[in-house]
C-alpha cells in the first residue's frame, strides 16, 4: 500500500510533532516534544519514500538531490502548516525529514525572553546571536524578535534565509525575505547586495563560514541591527568560536570587533515540561556591558561565566542557573534538567544541597 504523505502530515499537525521522518526499512517516525516515535504503520519501502520525494519536491530540488546527495527546502501543506524539507540520499535509497514550522509565532513573554533583552531589540545597531544545537527553538525565537520588531517599530527588515521558514507580512516594517539558491546565490552575496538596499534590521540565518561571520560583523560595526545564528552551546563557546574562525592575526582585531558591536548571545536549549505535553525553552543570556567587552577585547573569555553568574542586573544569567530555577519549580523533570546542564555534576550537587532531592 503507497504511503499518504497527506495523511501523514494531517497527523504531524493534529499531534503538534515538531518533525516527521521517512526511512526505508523502518515505520514513519514522528518527534514529539522531542522524543521519536514510530507510527503504526508497515516500514517504509524504498519505492515509497521517492514517491513522496516526487510530490513534495520541484524538478530543481530533485537535480540537486541527484546531483548532490541533498536538499534544503521550505512546503507549505494546504492551509495548515508550512514544513522545513531535507531530502537525502542514504545507503543508496532516498530519506526525508519534514520540520513543521508553526503557523502562529509565539510572543516573547511565551518564549520566556526576558523584558531586559526585549528592550535590546530597539538599539540601532549591534550583533545579537541566538545559538543552541539543531532544534532547540532558535528559528522560533528569531522570528518571534523580527516579529515584535515589525509590530513595533518603522523599520526595513532584511532577511537572508536557507530556506524561508516563517513568512512574514509587513506590519510597521517592511520584510524583505531572500532565500539563499532562489533569489540570491549565497549569504554572503546576499549581505553585501543587502545594504545597498538601505536595510535598519539583518537577519542572516546562519553564519556558517568565515565569510559570513565577517559580513554581519562588518554590518553590526556599520550601523545596522543584525541577528544571527550559529550552532554553539553557551556564550563563551560562541564567542570563541567566532574568534578561532579567524586566522590568528586577524583575531585581535576581531576581538575589538566583537566587543563594540556585540549586543546579546542568547543560547538556548529545549526541555520537555514536567507535566503534560510541550516543552519550555531553558536559556544562558550574555549582554554585553563593559566588563563583558573588556574580557572579550582582552581575550579573558575563562571570565565570562563568572561575570555572566553575577550580572542579573544586565539581564545574564547561566544555562546551570536557569535550568536549576525551572526544576526548583517544578516546570521540568530532574533527569531532563541533568541532561541538559554544561556541567552534570555540579548541577546535581547544586540540587543535593539544596535539598530538592
């Protein structure tokens, strides 16, 4: 029996799976509030997964699957939910996954972004990061903030994406939305075209090489709002990681960089809630005041964690603390909490002598 990709995706939306896997050999598996689950059907034959590869996919995103092994793409389904595509190739038959992406954005206090972060979003100019590893909400977020941004101010808002995950209509802004392969060839391209078009806010969707990171630099240095994703867990890992991009005689001067411009590392990471289904987005924040750009300039990064652990005044707190504040109250699981904390350890001696446990 041929496998309905419509039936499927009905069930992906009527369940609020955030992803939809399709392998040979194996069930339709869905992920829900980030664990899989198999669907009580037969396993996937290969004649069905390049069935559904064909229905969903345009003769170009099937060239560069042949030609490539792979490809990136957004669909939308019907009326009811517009999902991320990867179509791959995998020992020698065709795999897919499919991330729903939601249809209403959720506001900023839902995500728990706090009102001193909020406020960052009206600065003129910076560099504003949301980091974390593959679905930890980051798109979410970054929506959600060009979202209030458009609601709330008179801006021109340029986003460069791979592929376009939410569409945004003009509110008090004007949204342009690039797709990287479509309407532009790369996102570096796609940067440096984009300030000629008189752009307040840059969204680029992830800064993937060192091209990429040295544009949106360049765009924060020159006075323009530009957000940014990059796949790091916490904000000492991020700014490093931007820094060791970098050949070693470029780094100081990317470290001056990086403290002028910096405006928030927001990294975050998903758990699921404690009771009933969801889960709630745990956060490590670093803003930038002077003692955060000094050890960023003067390249004492190790300072980071402790200035960010006694800077609740700037808004900052530490993934450890906040992970430790949901399970104090009851918002999630203890083992949930362990498993996401940078440091397992101290986490769960935090919480012996607490006596939460």
């Amino acid at each position: 029996m041929a496998v309905r990709i419509d039936k499927l995706l009905d069930l992906v939306v009527s369940k609020g799976a955030s992803d939809l896997h399709l392998c040979v050999g194996t069930p339709p598996m869905l992920r829900l509030d980030g664990r899989l689950r198999a669907i009580g059907l037969p396993p996937l034959t290969p004649e069905d997964t390049v069935a559904v590869m064909k229905a969903i996919s345009s003769e170009r995103r099937q060239t560069e699957l042949s030609e490539n092994g792979g490809s990136d793409f957004g669909f939308t389904f019907r009326e009811k939910a517009r999902f991320r595509v990867a179509i791959f190739r995998q020992r020698g038959h065709i795999g897919l996954v499919l991330r729903q992406i939601p249809n209403k954005l959720l506001t900023l206090d839902q995500i728990g972004i706090n009102p001193y972060v909020k406020n960052l979003l009206f600065k003129p100019r910076g560099l504003f990061l949301v980091t974390g590893p593959t679905g930890s909400g980051k798109t979410t977020s970054l929506a959600s903030m060009i979202d209030f941004i458009n609601t709330e101010t008179d801006k021109h808002i340029l986003t460069v994406e791979d592929p376009i995950e939410y569409y945004h209509s003009n509110k008090k802004s004007i949204i342009t939305q690039r797709e990287v392969g479509i309407d532009v060839p790369s996102f570096t391209e796609a940067i440096r075209r984009g300030l000629r078009m008189d752009p307040d806010v840059l969204l680029i969707g992830e800064m993937r090489d060192l091209e990429t990171i040295s544009a949106a630099l360049t765009a924060a240095e020159t006075g323009h709002l530009v957000f940014a994703t990059l796949h790091t867990t916490g904000a000492a890992e991020t700014v490093n990681r931007i820094i060791d991009a970098y050949p070693s005689y470029q780094q100081e001067q990317v470290r001056v960089q990086l403290a002028q411009t910096m405006l928030c590392v927001l990294s975050q990471t998903l758990i699921p809630l404690a009771k009933g289904k969801g889960r709630i987005a745990a956060f490590e924040v670093m803003t930038n005041p002077m003692s955060i750009a000094h050890s960023i300039r003067e390249n004492k990064i190790h300072r980071i964690a402790s200035i960010i652990q006694s800077s609740a005044q700037h808004g900052m707190i530490l993934l450890g603390d906040h992970l430790f504040e949901l399970f104090s109250s009851k918002k999630i699981k203890y083992k949930d909490a362990v498993q996401a904390a940078p440091n397992s350890v101290a986490f769960e001696k935090r919480v012996r002598e607490s006596g939460l446990i």
